[in-house]
C-alpha cells in the first residue's frame, strides 16, 4: 500500500479493488471506502443472499411477501449507517450499474404486457380499472395536500401516495432518484420511497383479507364457481400449452428484445428531454416494451418468451433493490419520520374506506367484487404477490372466483404501472412543483 499527499491535505491509498481516502478536517478524521464494480456486485449478492435467509426463517417476513432485497437490503443499510456512526467509516459503491438495471426491469414489465390478454378480463376489468386510476390520483391528492398542511415539501405527498403506495419498491426506487437530482433536489426522495414502499407492503397484506371477509360476511355473498387450480402467471399472461426450456438461444433472444427496447426508450427520452412530453426514461423504456412486444406478436412475427422475460425482469429487479436500499442514508429519513407516519396513516385509513364502497360497488357488489377488494387492497398499498396472496386467503376459505384470479394479476402486473406514471406526470405540472 503506497499513500500519496495530495496538495489539500488528502491523502490518498490504491487498492486492486477499493480505495481509502483519509481526510482530515479538524479533529474529525473520517475514512472513504470506495468499492469498484466488481466489489459492489459482490456486495448485492451478498444483500440477496442474507435477505433470502432472513425471510426464510422469519415467518413475518414471508407471510406478508417482503420482497427478499428489502429485507437484505435494510439490514446493510443499517449496518453501513452503524459503521458510519461508530467508526467514521464511509462505504462508497459504483452505482453506475443501478440504472441500467431499473430500465431493464420496467423494459420487462412492458414486454410481458400483451394486449390481447385485457380481453380475458372482460367489463370487470374496466370497471376496476377505472377504480384503480381513480384511486391514483386520490393517493397523490391525499398525499399532496396533507404534507402541504404540513409545510413539507409536496413531493414528499407523492412519494408516500401512488408512486410507492400502488406502485412498490421498483417504482418508488426510480421515482426517488428523479426527485433526489436536479430540478427537484429532494435528498431524501429515494429513503421516503423505501420506507412508504416497505409500509405499504405490509398494510395491504394485513387489511385486504379482513375487509373483503367482512364484506363477504355481511352481504352473505357466495362463489358460484367449482373448485378449480389456480396458476396465474401463466393463466393470465402466457397459458402456454406446451412448457418451453429456458436455452442459451431463447435468452440471447430475449435479451435482443431488452436492448431494443431500452434503445428505443433512452433514445426518445434524449430527444424530448425538456419538452412538454418529457417523462423518465424508464418510463419510455416501458411503453417500447409494449409496442415492441405487441406488434412482434400482432404480426406474428415473434412470440415473447413471457417466463423468461419474467426471470431477467426480476432479477434485475432484485439486483437494483438492493443496490438502492443498501445505499439509503437513514440520517435524511430520520428528519422526516412525523410527517411520514402521518401521512401513512392517512393513506392506510382512506384505501380502507376506499374499496370498501367506492371498488366493491363500481365492481358489481358481488362475490367476485368482494374478491377484487382483497386484490385492490394488495397492490394499492403493497405489489401484485400481496394481491394475490390475499385473493388466495379468501377464495380458500369462501370458494373460488377465476375472474379475480385473471383480473388482479393483469391489473396490478403492468396496468397500474402504466397508469401510475401517466397520473405522476399529471401531477408534476402543478404550479408546486415546477
């Protein structure tokens, strides 16, 4: 190890794979560790993994589906925050490789929406999707005006509404390092965001069963269906019938499909960067997915591999949640827990209220109603696995409902993420926020 002085007084060591920055200011002495890719890649391995054994032994965790990078994700984030305190120790990584991976996911997310499957869902699903966009900009307005009241800045109302509340963790993740950069400059943007998100998870899994069983209870309303087997990934969004291996060609394929469409998406985000249509790149990379996929499919052309788009859409996913939660600083989430809790608060009273009259009665205000409660519930305040995991625990102890089954995963699955960014684009050009 060679140290070098620097002309301000830094000092300066080179490793293979990191590098420790002595500063001195003062009687503060604090040290930088900055880890190259290859150590930060090591690093969200590590995350993944000790995530996946936590949840696997902690019943809690997996009963109300926290996602496995949260779970790892939160514990080295306080871990580095500990070190940080106790031992001046800063731990920095190379974070270039997290937006590649947030494109790829939100480019899998429109890849594996095919138009052709809305047609299964029939009038329910319009008629919940109309519950669901309404329900988008009740969050944000809740959301906006509260911490208004509250003279916080509004765009905390947004990240604790519909962009993490019915958006999870991925769109939340993106949506904070919008608003943590230039022309908003919320730094705690991406620890609001975490922390709304990880509530929401739990809230949706703890309140949407209950209320749909009370429901269910009270109008005495039963499934009129038999008994069937449910598998919703591949009933809803593929029904391949015959199971197709995941080979070297098929993937090099799909990921052909990801390169274009995240081509397409960055290069039209450039072109209309500062324009009235300006939206996220992630979101342009979505809306290539779509057009992509369903023109490859309507001229038959090419059929996506729907199970292995899923598999890299995830395990981008997976790799870019915990790149963003092991990074989080807690010290700017600390600064804002009243607020937060609040507005929470708020947010859990109000989608209670919500699909108990407002989704239940523009759906029909039958069994199959009731079910799509429970589902609004999971994805509204947490993600599509929470709906499902609540349309599971109903229709086992109240009998089958095949529409939500198809319903519900459509909704939640790719719809609301479309939805969801056309409504927070709306939002962003209040006078607020400009």
């Amino acid at each position: 190890m060679e140290f070098t002085q620097i002309s301000d007084g830094v000092f300066k060591a080179n490793f293979a794979f990191l590098e420790i920055i002595k500063k001195i200011a003062g009687s503060d002495i604090f040290y930088r560790v900055n880890l190259d890719f290859y150590a930060t890649l090591i690093s969200v391995c590590a995350v993944l993994y000790i995530g996946a054994r936590i949840t696997k032994n902690i019943k809690f965790l997996d009963k109300y589906s926290i996602p496995i990078p949260v779970t790892g994700g939160l514990i080295v984030a306080i871990v580095l925050f500990l070190t940080q305190i106790l031992f001046n120790v800063k731990i920095g990584f190379q974070e270039s490789i997290k937006d590649p991976l947030m494109l790829m996911f939100f480019t899998s997310v429109g890849l594996g929406a095919d138009i052709a499957s809305l047609k299964k869902g029939g009038k329910l699903l319009v008629l919940f999707g109309i519950s669901v966009c309404l329900f988008l900009f009740v969050q944000n307005i809740i959301g906006v005006s509260v911490m208004t009241m509250m003279g916080e800045n509004p765009l905390l109302g947004l990240l604790a509404g519909s962009i993490t509340l019915s958006g999870g963790h991925g769109t939340g993740a993106a949506w904070g390092d919008v608003f943590s950069n230039a022309p908003y400059n919320f730094i705690a943007a991406k620890e609001v965001a975490m922390a709304s998100a990880t509530y929401g998870l739990i809230a949706g899994g703890l309140l949407g069963g209950p209320i749909a069983q009370s429901i269910i209870r009270k109008y005495n309303l039963k499934s009129n269906e038999v008994e069937v087997e449910h598998d919703t990934s591949d009933e809803v969004f593929a029904e391949p019938q015959v199971e197709r291996l995941i080979t070297a060609g098929s993937f090099v394929q799909s990921l052909g499909l990801f390169a274009l469409a995240m081509f397409i998406g960055t290069t039209i985000s450039a072109l209309t960067k500062g324009s009235v249509i300006t939206l996220p790149t992630f979101v342009w990379c979505l809306f290539s997915g779509i057009v992509i996929r369903n023109t490859l499919s309507y001229a038959n052309i090419h059929q996506v591999f729907d199970r292995e788009i899923g598999v890299i859409g995830n395990v981008s996913l997976g790799l870019f949640l915990a790149m963003a939660i092991m990074t989080l600083n807690l010290v700017e989430l600390t600064k804002l827990a009243v607020p937060l809790i609040v507005l929470l608060a708020i947010q859990t009273v109000v989608i209670a209220i919500y699909v108990r009259y407002v989704t239940f009665g523009i759906c029909g205000r039958d069994y199959d109603a009731a079910c799509l409660v429970a589902g609004h519930c999971g994805f509204g305040m947490g993600a599509t696995p929470t709906a499902v995991a609540n349309l599971q625990a109903v229709t086992y102890n109240f009998g089958p409902s095949r529409i939500a089954f198809i319903v519900v995963p459509i909704m939640g699955g790719f719809f609301v993420d479309i939805a969801n960014a056309l409504t927070i684009k709306l939002f962003l050009f209040l006078p607020m926020f400009a």
